[in-house]
C-alpha cells in the first residue's frame, strides 16, 4: 500500500482498473491507515539522567524512524526533567540529526508532578518518506534528570 | 487546494475530467495534505506576556484565521502554557469569532516563572461553520492584580488541525 499523487485527468483519457485501483482503492486504504504514532518513553526501571552540557540523545529509546506519508507530524508530550540543584536542563527535538526546536527548559530540582513539563510542537516540511524523530537534552551544569518514580514521562510523534 | 463535498453519483452520468479532478484528485489531495493547520509558536525567552486588565483581553499574537472545509467542522486544538497570577487570579480563556468560547484556566498561584504553573489543553471545536474564515484566539485576565503568560523556561504553544 503506498500513497501515489492523485493524478490531472484530462479529456479523453480511459479510466481503467489500473488507474482507479492506483488512485482511488489504494489512495483511500492510505487516507484511512494515515495516522503514524511512535512513543518515545523510558522502558527501563531506573531514571535517566545526563551530565553532558551539549545535546545529547536522551535515550536509547528516544530514537524514531517513522514512515511519514505527507508532510506534517505533530510532537505531544511531558515528563518530569529536573536538576540537582544547580543549572538549567534543555531538552530538544531533532529530526534527521538537525535541531528542529527547543521544547522545554527546567531549573527545579523537584522530581515531583508539580515539576511536570508538558510540551507541543506541529512540525511541517517533512519529505514524505523516512524520518528520524530524535528527543535531545543536556543540562548548563550539574546533572539532569528524566523522572522515573513518580511520573514516566509520555511523549508521542504522530502524524497528522 | 480545496474540498469539496463528494457528489452522489447516478446511472448514465459520465465523469468527465473536471469531475475527476474535483471529486477525486483534489478531494483527495485535501485530506491527504490539505487540512487546515495552524501554529502560533512563542519560542523560549520569547520574553512574557501580561496584563492587569481585569476584563478578557486578546493574548497578543495567540489568534488564527482559518476555513474550515470538512463536513465535520471538527477542529483538534491544541494550547501549552504557564501561566501565574501577582495578585488577584489569572483567568485564561478561548474565543471564537471574538465570542467567549471556553474559559480554560484559573490561577491565584505566585507570580513565578515555575512548573507547577504549567498547563497542556486539549479541546476540539465541532460544528464549526465551514468554507466561512473562523477565528481562534486566546484571551486573559486578572481580577485584582497581573495575568502572566511565561515564555522564559518554557515554549508557549497553540496548534490546531483540521480533522
């Protein structure tokens, strides 16, 4: 199943099986199966943290290649990210190794849901095809955290 | 590139090729790629925004324009947000078509740029009117003090799709 530009007809031309199955039966099945949502989230049982004051991924499974079939995809989402007392922690999305925008910044050190940092981005622009959706962050000083206990963080890539 | 509403075919009518380009490549390329979407996106540091109004005023720059073009009239909206109040409370409400819509937020918590002040909404409009430009757009207030919406730690973001 694949997505094919939806062609100009012209006077004359025969609408065969050929052409209604390519641009009518398998452009709907795509319409209909469009929405592609990744989940990035922490699968392990432990909390991830990060000293590293330049970008770096936040974890192994914040890393997405997604199929996307037109341009668009919106990213959703929050988790807790604090500090341990000092500087600030920047988190960022990166889609095919360039930094797209700058989410969220934290400078508390509470690892409570009153530290909860939501997040929301529409990203157009896209070229259909495979796309790399990459959560990035790093922290001024000090050691940053992705909460694990009390609120695992729930982020999604979806497109729309 | 527009929609337009898919006509109900009869016995002996011949498509022609203006028929199949409306009925079914533009049709089709709309909800593929064409659905309304807007964006108003205010950067971190973009520097705060406030008022001491203690009626509903316009957000500067939180509005979108759009036309609706689905039967559905469904817009998905989406509003990322801190918002703290010196003073009084801080209300943050949605308007449609310059008419009060939805009243989205109330907060007497300290003027501080601080994650507990943060906020994620989710709302969809229905039924709104189609092919006829719809406005979306934020509004706020405070009752006895100063309103902040924070744009210092934090991206202060309103998306909407057509869907």
């Amino acid at each position: 199943m694949a997505w094919t530009t939806p062609q100009t007809w012209s006077a004359g031309t025969l609408v065969d099986a050929a052409a209604l199955n390519t641009y009518l039966s398998a452009n709907m099945a795509e319409l209909a199966a469009i929405v592609i949502q990744q989940q990035f989230e922490n699968l392990g049982t432990s909390a991830i943290t990060t000293t590293s004051t330049t970008d770096v991924l936040v974890g192994a499974n914040f890393t997405k290649a997604i199929d996307i079939k037109n341009n668009r995809a919106l990213i959703i989402g929050s988790g807790i990210f604090h500090t341990a007392g000092a500087g600030t922690v920047i988190v960022s999305l990166y889609v095919n190794s360039v930094l797209v925008v700058e989410l969220t910044r934290s400078n508390s050190s509470a690892a409570t849901p009153t530290n909860v940092q939501p997040f929301l981005y529409q990203i157009t622009g896209l070229t259909p095809g495979t796309n790399q959706f990459d959560l990035y962050w790093r922290i001024t000083t000090g050691t940053a955290t992705l909460d694990k206990t009390n609120f695992p963080g729930m982020f999604n890539v979806r497109e729309n | 590139m527009a929609y337009t509403t898919p006509v109900t075919w009869v016995d002996n009518t011949v498509p022609d090729a203006a028929d199949l380009n409306e009925q079914l490549r533009d049709n089709l390329n709309y909800i593929h790629s064409g659905r309304q979407l807007f964006q108003v996106y205010g950067a971190i540091g973009a520097g705060n925004l406030t008022t001491n109004s203690a009626a509903y005023v316009a957000v500067t720059g939180y509005s979108a324009t759009f036309t609706p073009q689905l039967p559905s009239g469904r817009i998905l909206f989406s509003l990322c947000f801190n918002m703290g109040a010196s003073g009084g409370t801080s209300s943050l409400a949605l308007y449609l078509n310059g008419v009060l819509h939805k009243e989205l937020w109330n907060n007497n918590s300290v003027n501080s740029s601080i994650p507990t002040n943060r906020c994620f909404v989710v709302y969809q409009f229905q039924s709104l009117t189609i092919n006829t430009p719809n406005t979306i757009a934020l509004y706020y207030l405070n009752s006895g003090g100063t309103a902040t919406l924070y744009r210092t730690n934090e991206a202060m973001v309103m998306t909407g799709i057509e869907f």
